[in-house]
DNA sequence: CAAGAATATGAAAGATTATTGCGTCGATGT
DNA sequence: ACATCGACGCAATAATCTTTCATATTCTTG
C-alpha cells in the first residue's frame, strides 16, 4: 500500500480532482491550502506517478439513447489462462462490454454492457456472447434502475483509517 | 431518445470529453473543426441540458490501499417500492458500497464494493450488510483482475447507428 | 548539534487559455 | 423576396496556466 508517499495534500488533490476534474487550479490550491505553482507540480506528479489514470467527462448514456444496462454472468469451459486471456480480448473488442471483471467462485466474469433498446441486446448476446469459444454459460441481468453509481476511491474512509494508524 | 438534438459537432465533443475531460477549449475546437467561442458555448450547453453530468479524475484506488474489489448479488425478503428505496438509501450510506443497481430476475441487487483488505470488507459484510434490515441473502464474488473498465458511452456504435438510419 | 544537501514553497513574469461583445453569414418561414 | 433567428468567427479583455528564481524548510550526515 505505497499511499505512504503521499501527504495529506496530495490525499485532498486526488479527492477533490475525483469529485471535480475540471476545477481550475488556483481554486484547487486554494482549497488545499497552497499557492498554484507547488499545487501544479503536485498534480503533474500525481499524474506521472500513475494516482491518476485520467480525466473524463461523465456523459448521461440515457440521454444520449443507451437505455439498456445489463449485468451478464459468464462462465467458461476451460479456466486455462490462455483461454481466460482470449475471452479477456473478445470482450475488450466489445464496444457493448464496457466492463470486463474476472471472479472467484462458480461465475467466472462479470460483463457490464450498454445498448441501444433490447433487441440490440439481444442481438449481442445470441450472434456474439453465446457463441464466442469457450463460453459455457450466460446468464443476464437487466438493471431496472441504479441507486448509487459513484466509481472511485472512498476518501473519507481512507482518511479515517490512516488516521487511526497514526 | 432526445439525442437528435445533437448534431454531429456536439457528439464529438461529448466523445472527446468523454476521452479527456481536461483537454483544452482551444484544443477540443480545433479536433471538432470549429473555434473556439462557439465550442465553449456548446459545451456550456451540454452541460446545461445534462448530456455532460460532471467531470472526474480517474484515481487509481489500488494505489491507493484499496486493493479488494468485490461484487455482491443480495436479494431482499420484501420488494415492496418503500423497502426497495430503504434498502438503496442505506447503499449510498455505505462509503464502501460504490454502485447500487436494481435488477430483474432472482437477484435483486448488485453491489460494486472497494475495501482495503479482506478483513474490512469482511467486517462490513457481517455486521452491515448481512444485518441490515430485509435482506434475505447475499453472496459475493472477489474481483481475481480487472479486464476491461471504462465506464461511458460507446461513441462508435452510436455513431454507426445514426449512420444507418439516416 | 551543526552544516550542507535536497526538496518544497511562494512571488513575479510571460505565455496560453477562457470569455465576452459584435458583425456577418446561412437557414427558416412568411 | 424579405425579415427573423440562430450559429459562427474575429477581436479584445480577463483569467488562468506555467516557468523562473530566490527563499525557507526538512532531512541527512559528519
């Protein structure tokens, strides 16, 4: 856990670029307590260091005529770790698939995908997912609606604990 | 789908964005081939109009200390709408607990959970989640490796999609 | 404990970018 | 054909970003 190499600054940086990545500078030094130049220099450094992968704007996929979120399960035939690895890269040329997570226990993936309305969907499943190599099994999931939706790193939970290692 | 108000300058810039939320103003104008003015203020309009619901720094939580992912299926003994809504209420109480999806079928929630260790989200399983009012049953899958996570919008198959029925 | 090295900081300046105002062009509809 | 509306681009201003540099702080080392 080398979160070591960061000092309370940096912590609130990565918080406050997670919870708004388009904030300005100044007003990012401003509100950890710093002046812009050291607060850049921070920030380059986080980035090269890999604490922060990238930056996004968060799109309505709704809006924008994706109304279909489906959790698949997928098990395999073979768990070998060249076909694992295959599947891995069918589902990554997947525009559909937008998360690819390998699991323990009896399901082996779990596929989050998108689509236009469900015969699309449908379409995914019956022509690409169940008969791609090596699947076994595929059972779906449609979301009927999501509660929390918040992808990131809990901060405050963070702080508590280094807190109390202190 | 009210994605026809959109021409397709402004679902390059939402794709671009989308890619890199902190690309420059000037920059983005120039990939969408028009100046700059006019591209802040479409910006500015999507944003309004909530095709762009935020921007976030994407921070890399196992770097972090946050080194377990965990996906847990509960299903709840009442699905009345009130105990549904109790029940999400509680999730977006729950720092660990990330996303919260409803679902159809015999699983009724998903949980995407982040913990710092097995012990902790153990600790969170048994005395929060396990005891919580109304839930009937969970089971949880350990995340072995991620293959693919980016959440978001597929712009190509959008985009082949208005190509078709245009 | 003191001296020096390494690192981080803040002020100032220059370069880049964001933002506003305004005149012009093209599309729409009467 | 003409007026209206909306969007564009140019120019100017305001704000921000980014580098430079001198100083202060921390950490190591003798």
């Amino acid at each position: 856990m080398p979160a070591h190499r960061l000092d309370p600054i940096d912590r609130k940086i990565l918080a406050e670029l997670q919870a708004d990545g388009r904030m300005t500078n100044v007003e990012l030094a401003r509100r950890v307590g710093i002046s812009a130049p050291p607060c850049l220099r921070r920030v380059r450094t986080l980035e090269e260091q890999g604490f922060i992968k990238g930056y996004h704007a968060e799109v309505d996929s709704r809006e924008l005529g994706f109304e279909v979120q489906v959790f698949a399960s997928v098990g395999l035939q073979s768990q070998a770790e060249a076909d694992l690895r295959a599947f891995e890269d069918r589902c990554r040329g997947w525009p559909l698939v937008r998360e690819c997570h390998m699991l323990n226990g009896e399901v082996d993936f779990i596929l989050k995908c998108v689509a236009p309305d469900l015969s699309t969907f449908q379409a995914f499943l019956t022509e690409q997912l169940l008969t791609a190599p090596n699947v076994a099994s595929v059972k779906t999931s449609l979301v009927i609606r999501c509660a929390k939706d918040e992808p990131g790193v809990p901060f405050d939970v963070l702080e508590e604990r280094l807190s109390r290692t202190a």
